[in-house]
C-alpha cells in the first residue's frame, strides 16, 4: 500500500472534484482526433507528450485540415505560450527544489493544477511539502487525461449523440476561478481575460485565448500597480 505524504494526500483531495471536468474533456478530445481521422496510438502519444487539451483540439483541427506541420507547431506553441506566466508564478514557491523536480512539476503544467497549487501555497507556511503537493495532483490528473483520450478515441464516433459532453469544458474552468478571484487585481484580470474569450472565440486556431490571456495579465498588473499607487498616496498623506 502506497503512504501519501500529508502535502501528497492534500493534493490528491484537492485535484479530486476538478477531475469530474476533466473527464469528459479528455473524452471530447479523444473523440474529435478519432473523427479527424488520427489513429488511436497517436492520439494518445499526443495526449502523453503534449499534453494540453486547448492545444491538442487545435492541433486535431489543422492536422484533420491536411495544414502544414509548420502550422500545427506554430499554433501550439502560440496557445500554450500562458505556461510560461505560470511557470514565472510557480518559479519562487519552487525554488528550494532540484532541478529535476522542477522539470517534472513544468512538464505536469496544465491550468487546473496550476490554479489549485497557487491557492494552496498562499495559505501553506514553509513547511508544506509543495513539490509532493504539486505532484500527487500532477499525475492523477495526467493519468486521467492520457485515460480518457484513449478511450474517446477507441469509441471514436459509437458514442452515441444525447451524450453532450462539451459543457463540462468550461465550467472545469469556471470553478477555478471563484477562489482565485479574491483581490481588484484578480478581478481585473478575469473580468478582462473572460471577456476578450468570449468576444474573439471566433478567431482561428484558438487565437482568441491567446489574446485574452495576454490582455487578462495585463489588466490584472496595471490594476496592481494602481491599487499600489493609491495605497502609497494614502500611506503619504497620513
């Protein structure tokens, strides 16, 4: 029997409800690569290596469209540029740990353990055990999605059409925020970064998250920096 340590058992509660959004996701994703015609093993070679689902539709998207490899990696690597906001985010909680642990923790990087790992850091003391924290989250959850992307791509188009499975994408994402969201620079940047989403989810290859997550941290830090502002003018006034 395996003994979680007290950050790893954590973890493993925390990431557990976030795993009923990601379940249907992975099954989307599995089987919108079976109808472009992309061989399971494929599929979830893609799902074990990349491992971002925004970008793993996407990709599914060009390479059902014949678009050039060029292309495909072009769009990936422009939809996953918002890791590196996180990994900066993620890089002083992480500091005290080696080098492998840390590229272990950057390649398990997805938005929902991201989210998770940050709320738990903020209320944790030195002595929580992040790295086993971050880990234990960081597996089940690639586990699931290598899992579940198999599965949507061997049942490919036999499961049956009542079965709406696309809702659960976004509200993964929605119930993430609402912690998170507890400061005006905070606010700032969801209230923008939901917005431009939902504005320019018309553009292709899923520009549209790029551009709102970018214009999202921007709004967040200028708020940051005015609020900092306003606090300093006081502080000098009294």
């Amino acid at each position: 029997m395996i003994r979680l340590s007290p950050a790893a058992a954590a973890g493993v509660r925390d990431v557990a409800p976030v795993l009923l959004g990601v379940m249907p996701f992975g099954l989307i994703t599995g089987v919108t690569g079976a109808a472009a015609g992309i061989d399971p093993l494929d599929m979830v070679f893609m799902s074990a290596v990349v491992y971002a689902g925004a970008s793993q539709l996407a990709a599914i998207s060009l390479i059902g469209a014949s678009a050039a490899p060029w292309v495909v990696l072009l769009t990936v690597g422009l939809i996953n540029l918002r890791f590196l906001m996180y990994s900066a985010s993620l890089a002083p909680w992480l500091k005290r740990y080696g080098p492998g642990a840390r590229l272990l923790v950057s390649y398990l990087l997805v938005d929902h353990t991201y989210a998770l790992s940050v709320i738990r850091y903020a209320k944790e003391d030195e002595s929580f055990g992040r790295r086993d924290y971050y880990l234990s989250m960081g597996v089940i959850t690639w586990l699931q999605w290598v899992a579940m992307t198999a599965i949507g791509a061997v049942l490919g188009a036999a499961l049956p059409d009542q079965l709406q499975l696309d809702f659960a994408v976004p509200l993964s994402f929605l119930a993430l925020l609402v912690p998170i969201v507890t400061t005006r620079p905070a606010l700032a940047a969801a209230v923008t970064g939901a917005a431009l989403a939902i504005v320019l989810a018309p553009l292709p290859y899923s520009l549209g998250l790029v551009i709102a997550t970018l214009v999202g941290v921007a709004a967040g830090t200028l708020t940051e920096s005015a609020v900092a502002r306003r606090a300093a003018t006081r502080k000098a006034r009294s």
